[in-house]
C-alpha cells in the first residue's frame, strides 16, 4: 500500500501548519491533494528495457516527469513540497507497456451485426471509453489504435489527453483502403453498403492520395492501409494483395509528405513486401512474410507488429463458437494457425518488433497474453518488454518522452509482483499503473 508523507520542521512556527495539514488530510481525500513530488522506492527497477534491472532505487517525479533516479530508498528534504512516498519495495518495477495496435471501439463477438446497427455514434464513443480505461488498468500506457470511426476515436484521444476521461494515450490512425478491399465494408446488403462506406475508400493512385490527405486533414495521427485481404472481412476474396503497387506507394509518399507515419496490414508475402518496397514504416500481422520481406525488413528499418493474439483467438472462436461466416473461419484457422511459426522466423533473423494485439479482436484488458504467446514462439522476456517499450516509442517517434524510465520522460510506470524477466506472465497481473505522474492503480 502507499505511503503518504508530509515533510516538514519540527520547529513551532511550522507545527501549526502542519495542524493544518493534517485537518485538511481528514477532510480530503489523498487523490484530491496532489503532491508537488512523489517518490517511488522500487525493489527492483528497470530503467531502460534491454539493459539490466537495479536494486532499491527511488524515482523522483515531479510535473508528470521523472527528474531524478537515485540509489536506495531515498526520503525527501524538501519543507515547502508536499511529498508522497509510494511503497513499492517488494516489487518489480518497469516502463509502462505500449500496444501498437489495438481497435478500442469494440470487441468481435456474435452481437457485432446488432450492435452496429444499434449503436448510436454517441454509444460507440461511450463504450470505447470503457474499453481504454480497462486497457489502461491492465498497464499499457500507450496505444496505436488502428482501425475505428474517426470523429469518435479522435474524441477519445483528445478527451483523454486533456484529462476529462481515463485512458491510455491514444496514437489514433485514419484509414485508407481500395473498394472492396479488407477495410471497405462487407457482408451487408447492398442497401447498406454505400450508406457505410467510407470516404476515404479509394481507387487508383490519385484517388488514394485524395484518401491520404482527408484522413490526415480530419486528425489521424498515422495512416493505416490493408495491403492485403483480411481474416474478418465477411467475403471468400483471400488474404493475398488487394492494394495496387502505384496505389500503395501513393498513399504512403503523401502520408510521409505531411509527417505522418503508415501501417500496414498484411498477410500474404506479396502484399508484405508490396508494401515494404513503396516505404511503409510497419506490417501489422506479417503472417507469411518470406525471405525476401525479412529482407526488406532490415534494409528498410521497419517494423512488424505480429498480433499472435488475434491469430489465436480467431482459431479458437472459429472452433468453439457458430457466428462466424464460412469464409471468415476458413481464413481464421488457416491464417491464425500459422502465424506463430512465422513471427519465430521473423524475429530469429533479427527483424525490428513492435508489441501489438490487434485488441478488439481479442478482448481489451488481456494485452498481456500477446507477450505470452511471443515467449511461446521463442522471443526472450527481455526483448518482449523491449518490443513493448522502447520499440513501440521509436515506432511512434516518441522516444525523446516514452519508453524507458530515464530522467526527463513521462512518468509511465507499472509494477509487478515478480519480475517478468524471470516469468512473462508477471504482465498479466500488474499491480500499479501511472502515467503521466498519475496514479491509476494501486493494488500491490
């Protein structure tokens, strides 16, 4: 539990103050009284994933940013600062994680068709709400969600930037995909298809660069493109490349021209190394890249972001479950299935990996089995927490502020009970979340 400490002299012109303090204390709430410094004493504490762990150290914090990492457990001097000491002596202390692809908008389930047309805008962005906030908890500070309604998921962005609601900082993409492509609508009736389709559906490389350009006009952070055929997408089309060549390089030179990054979902080798030859900076899924991807994988710096857990839950839905269509469970069992074998060739060749779920397919708050099933595939705890720390930072050009605990970052912080370098499954019980400075849990 925390330890809250008021520091002051014991000299007589400051006991009445410290009276005060103490009645307003019985007045007030802690969380309403917020600290000028907070003082954590780690057990054990991991500054820059990658490197090795220290023993009892403290980490100063002040205005939401680590100003010091100090030695020992360390009590403050200070007589005008509120100071609060937060007990973590027996733990396990670590960056906050980062999923670089997540959907906060919903979860795939078999109410998907009732709820889209139930479902105000207003419900959609309620819901996606509640589903940060899990996420949050579940000690991921950061997400890259790619893939929701725009005016919704950039409301929840910003919302939780300015502090009116809890959640992970949100990168939010805008997305642009070809007619009739994984990204476009499907599985409805024609009635319905042109009243869903987006306005960022395109065709042709002029059209695409007219897509790129409107999304990041209306607030995307990054650009999210499908250069291939989906696992989810209600139709028998495949998983091999839908996005033209001219149209892919299209999409990603405008995106690059006005300083923003682009993502890929991809699944067959054609689409992946399409998509890496036009300067696409990540693959999402990569679920068959071959040697040549590997390849381009390394000479271009970009990264794959695996999502092991949607390929194993759609594997298991499809097997336990009776909503999905026939064309989407053909692809879930062949896709999902193979997907694990591959990421072990991908990062045993020493290809960039970025931490991603794919969450929405799988449920918000388990982002943690991801780094399970990359354990399962052979990927070290070390360089687990890496892909979801100081990777997932420099994907998102924020390494200046995010990704390790060193002095001048955000104060994003976790906390286990047992080191995950020594059990991967430590991440799925985190015991205390900050960000920002802010605590979010503390049940350790």
């Amino acid at each position: 539990m925390p330890r809250f400490s008021y520091t002051a002299p014991i000299s007589a012109p400051f006991k009445f103050n410290r009276l005060l303090a103490f009645a307003a204390l019985s007045l007030t709430s802690f969380s309403a009284l917020a600290a000028d410094i907070t003082v954590i004493h780690a057990g054990e504490l991991l500054v820059i994933p990658g490197e090795k762990p220290l023993k009892r150290q403290s980490l100063i914090i002040e205005d939401g940013k680590i100003t010091a990492v100090k030695s020992g457990f360390i009590q403050s001097n200070s007589v005008s600062d509120k100071v609060e000491y937060i007990d973590l002596k027996n733990n396990f202390v670590l960056p906050g994680l980062m999923d670089m692809h997540v959907h906060l908008q919903g979860e795939l389930g078999p109410n998907n068709d009732s709820e889209a047309l139930r479902m105000s805008d207003a419900d959609v962005a309620m819901q996606s709400a509640y589903f940060a906030k899990k996420t949050l908890l579940a000690g991921f500070t950061t997400v890259r969600d790619l893939g929701a309604k725009p005016e919704q998921i950039y409301a929840l962005r910003d919302g939780i930037s300015k502090g009116w609601i809890d959640g992970p900082r949100v990168i939010a993409s805008g997305g642009v995909s070809v007619t009739g492509g994984h990204g476009d609508v499907d599985g409805k009736s024609p009635d319905l298809l042109d009243m869903y389709t987006s306005k960022t559906i395109c065709d042709g490389p002029y059209d695409c660069r007219r897509a790129t350009r409107r999304a990041i006009k209306f607030g995307a952070d990054v650009i999210k493109i499908t250069s291939t055929g989906g696992v989810l997408s209600d139709t028998n089309t495949g998983t091999g490349q839908q996005m033209a060549n001219d149209e892919l390089k299209e999409v990603i030179d405008a995106a690059h021209a006005l300083g923003r990054k682009v993502a890929s979902h991809a699944h067959a080798a054609e689409g992946v190394n399409a998509a890496l030859r036009a300067g696409v900076d990540s693959i999402e899924h990569g679920s068959y890249a071959n040697e040549e991807s590997i390849a381009l994988f390394k000479k271009n710096g970009a990264y794959l972001v695996p999502t092991l857990l949607a390929g194993d839950t759609v594997v298991q839905l499809a097997s336990s479950s009776d909503f999905m269509s026939e064309a989407i469970k053909s692809k879930a069992v062949r896709v999902g299935g193979d997907m694990l074998q591959n990421f072990t060739r991908a990062y045993q060749a020493g290809v960039n990996i970025a931490y991603g779920t794919d969450s929405g397919v799988s449920h918000h708050g388990d982002n943690a089995k991801e780094a399970v099933l990359m354990h399962q595939a052979g990927m070290s705890n070390s360089d687990i927490l890496v892909s979801a720390t100081v990777n997932g930072a420099d994907l998102i050009d924020m390494s200046d502020s995010l990704g390790t605990l060193e002095v001048g970052k955000q104060a994003d912080i976790i906390a286990t009970s047992i080191s995950p370098l020594n059990d991967i499954s430590a991440l799925l019980d985190v015991g205390f979340v900050m960000k920002g400075g802010k605590v979010y849990k503390q049940a350790l």
